[in-house]
C-alpha cells in the first residue's frame, strides 16, 4: 500500500484546522509538537513515496523479454549482445566460453602467447556448461530447456543421457566422483560413473543464485552450500559418505561466494558484505585465515578461486580491484614448532597477544587481518568476472575471464603490493580466434564475467519435490541413455581418450 493524494489532502486539511482552532483549544507545546510533525512529515513523504509506490523500479515495457528477465536475476539492468558466458574447469586447464552460437572449448597450456582451441560446434544459447578436467565429458544447459541438463561427449559429438528436473537448474558441478544439480531449494547427487541419482538433499534454505561448491578431490569429496538465508552458515556436505560433516558459522549476513582448495580440505567464503574474506578447515570448521578485501565499502564478490597450488586467493567483485592474498601457512606452523625457545620476534608476538586479549573481539579481528599480496586495478566497475591462478609453464599467471568476451592474462609479482602485469588478451567472441598483444596496453580496457541464470521453463519436463530421501527419482526423469550410460562415457569420465587442440 502507497500514500495516496487523497491521504495528502486529508492531512492538510487536519493541519488547517488543528492551526485555525482557537489558543484555547491547544496548548503551546501542542502546537510545537503539531509544527515538529508537520516538518517531519514534509521531510519523510517523497521517501515514503518512492519507497511504497508500486511503480518503483517497474521496467518501461511491462512484458519484459526472456533475456531481460534472465538479466535482472543476475543483478543487471543492461543487456549485451555480446556478453558470452565463461567456466574453468576444475584444474584451471581448460576454458569454456558459451555463446549465442554455440560453445568453444580452449586450453590454457599456452595461452601466454596463444589459446588453443580444442573443440567447437553450434548449439541452442547456453548459461551453464562445465567440462570435467581434461575428459570429453561435458555437461550444459540451455535457455530453451532451463530445467533439463545434457551430458555429452563432446569428442563423438554425441549426448550420453538428459536429466530433467522439477525447476531452473541455477548451477552444475563436477568431479570424479559426484555431479551436483543444484535448484533453488534443493541438491541432487549423481554417481558421475552411472549418473544414477544416489542422494537428494530437500528442503534447504532458498538459495536463488544457486550458491554451492564442490570439491574436486576425490579423497575429501565435500559439498557446500548455505545453511541460513539471514546469516552466513556454510553446511558441509560428504559427498560420498552422504551424510552432514560440519556446519560452519562463518559470517554474520548472508553468504555470497564459496570456493573450495584443490585439496578439499580448506573452503573459503564471503558474504553479501564482501569486505571480509574466511578461510576455514573443511574437516572441523576452525579459522585458519581472515582476510581483509577493503575498509571503504561493501561490495558483491562475484567469485573466489584458490591457486592450483593452494598458496594463493584471488577474489573478484563488482568493483574495478580484484585481489590476490598469500595464505603464509609457514608461519602458523613455525610458531607451532618453536616450543620452549622464543626470539625478540616471539616475545612482540606474546605482548600483542596480551594487549589484545583485553580488546574487544572486533578490534582483535582487524588486527589479525591479513592484507592483499597483490593486485590488479580495472578502469571499469560494475562488469562480472571469474579469476583463476594456475601454472602456465613453470609461471604463475593470473586468469581473468569475462562476460564481455575477453581472457586476460597477467603475471602475479613477486613483491607484496604490487599490481599484476598484463601479459595478454584474448577476444573469446570471435569465431575465428585471435590474440592481442600488449606492448604498450595497459589495463585500460573493460573486463568482466560469470553466468546468468534464465528463469522457469513451463514447457520443461519434471516432478514435484517435497520431503527428503537418497533415490530422488520423483523429481528427476532421465532419457537418452538408459540405466546406465555406455561404456565411452566411462572411458570419457577416467580421461583415457584426452583431446588436444584442434586443427580449426
């Protein structure tokens, strides 16, 4: 309900009267008290207007279109013919880029100087695709089809099953062991051997941006997911015991990214504030890192990665900065291992920590911050990325992909503090690939990336959901590949027939 004209006329006229009754009937400090109203009033009414008018951020076409929908559930109001969606895989050695025409599949082994692409081919416009390591396994889903997931081998060119679901698929992950469909209030676990449903966790918390992570360890095989929509709780998940691990109270609002580290045994997280990074023990949820994004201002992180060597965090957002932090385990472990024998150094450490001790717990926090190692500065905020930092021969590079089509290269310096290097830039949205050097480039170009999410499909198959159970075969029908998919998908999910750059 809005205030109405009419509302406005019968408070003036009550204003009118109240200040035309006689002296006798109001008191002076009525009166003040009617002046102090009416002020308050003038002061708050074009807020309440705006606020409570049904007109309020109302689009100017009333039957908005399929990608205008998609769009305002990532959080934008622009729409570019342009923008492609982009994916790493799990070992950051491979590139998905998924256009209106089509998906390309790029290594990462040489893209310093050039990115190879390994595989193309014409499709319907895709939001999600995730390839598993280096395999022919892929698996995408399509704005037509929002509620179906199509696995494929991409090598034969060929779809092994389909499995459709009760609504949107908002995200798909991948490991060797497990394949995890998440919806807006539910998890469903393949077996990736069978892409038999083995378990189905129902009734979670709403959790419209499809927010999950899955460890790509086969050993440490954990699920994350939020466990509260009013704070930061991160549920654990063994994905292949199928039961609950640990539940982590990791930030006061809600969560907005979450990343696991190559090992599985650390998961790091943020949360809608996005000025504090957490890393904790996936194994019993204790702190092991606290790291400080910024003090200025919140902000959205879009993505956190952990370098293939676990060494390194970077962490992108809608600002122009993306952050690189250096998670120094070696001195956790070598105050552990002094024992008895303590330096100068050691004897400042237990003096802070008694002075801090009589702080409050606030306070304590900023101090034990750990601050970016590095990082690179854009011209331009507001533009969705996805980083990475992996191993491109024997060099740490840092990769940034974006939205609007573009991979970045940079090298990450060797010197706390200092920006990353820009190497190279690729141009993802050409058909016929091509690389930019860049002597005398400097960051002054517009980067970006992520996925977006399309919205319920009614002409998609699939079942209600309700209660809780490990089959799930209510909810999710399967077609295309029978029980049990072939013995090329096997082959293609061991990696045993690996793909290389193609000729085109």
């Amino acid at each position: 309900m809005y205030i109405s004209q009419a509302s406005v006329c019968v408070f003036c006229l009550l204003l009118l009267f109240l200040s035309a009754a006689p002296k006798s009937v109001h008191t002076r400090v009525q009166r003040l008290l009617l002046y102090l109203l009416t002020y308050v009033y003038l002061l708050l009414w074009p807020t309440l207007c705006l606020r409570h008018s049904p007109f309020r951020n109302a689009p100017s076409d009333p039957s908005p279109s399929h990608t205008e929908t998609m769009m305002s559930l990532l959080g934008r109001t622009d729409v570019d013919a342009g923008e492609v969606f982009v994916n790493f895989n799990q070992n950051i050695t491979s590139l998905a880029v998924a256009t209106s025409g089509g998906y390309s599949l790029y290594s990462l082994g040489s893209v310093d100087s050039t990115l190879d692409k390994i595989y193309h081919t014409k499709s319907d416009e895709l939001f999600l695709i995730e390839r598993l390591f280096e395999s022919s396994l892929v698996a995408i889903v399509s704005q037509r089809a929002p509620r179906k997931l199509k696995v494929c081998h991409f090598k034969k060119q060929s779809e092994i099953c389909n499995y459709s679901y009760a609504n949107t698929i908002l995200a798909v992950k991948l490991n060797r062991e497990r394949l995890i469909v998440c919806l807006e209030e539910s998890l469903y676990i393949h077996n990736i051997q069978d892409m038999k449903v083995v378990h189905t966790i129902r009734d979670t918390p709403c959790n419209p941006q499809g927010l999950c992570a899955l460890s790509s360890s086969s050993e440490h095989c954990y699920l994350a997911y939020p466990g509260s929509v009013t704070a930061g709780e991160v549920q654990i998940f063994d994905a292949i015991n199928l039961h609950a691990k640990t539940m982590i109270p990791a930030h006061d609002t809600p969560l907005a990214a979450l990343a696991f580290s190559p090992s599985g045994t650390e998961i790091a997280t943020a949360s809608e504030r996005g000025t504090v990074i957490r890393v904790f023990s996936s194994q019993d949820g204790s702190r092991l890192f606290e790291l400080r994004r910024g003090l200025k201002r919140c902000v959205s992180i879009v993505s956190l990665s952990f370098s293939t060597c676990a060494e390194y965090l970077v962490s992108s957002s809608n600002t122009e900065t993306v952050h690189i932090f250096r998670l120094d385990r070696s001195a956790t472990e070598t105050a552990e291992g002094h024992g008895g024998k303590q330096s100068s150094d050691d004897w400042m450490g237990f003096l802070s920590k008694t002075v801090t001790s009589y702080l409050p717990t606030q306070v304590t926090d900023v101090f034990s911050q750990g601050r970016a190692f590095a990082s690179v500065t854009l011209p331009e905020a507001g533009v969705r990325r996805m980083c990475a930092i992996t191993t491109i021969q024997k060099q740490l590079r840092l990769l940034i992909a974006s939205q609007d089509g573009y991979l970045y290269v940079y090298s990450i310096p060797t010197v706390e503090g200092a920006e990353c290097q820009l190497i190279k830039r690729h141009d993802l949205r050409l058909e016929d690939h091509y690389a930019m050097d860049i002597k005398g480039l400097n960051s002054g170009v517009s980067i970006g990336g992520a996925a977006g999410v399309p919205p319920s499909s009614a002409g998609a198959v699939g079942a209600g959901t309700g209660g809780s159970g490990s089959d799930g075969k209510s909810a999710v029908s399967v077609s295309g590949g029978g029980d049990k998919p072939s013995g090329s998908y096997a082959s293609a999910v061991k990696g045993d027939d690996p793909v290389g750059p193609s000729s085109a």
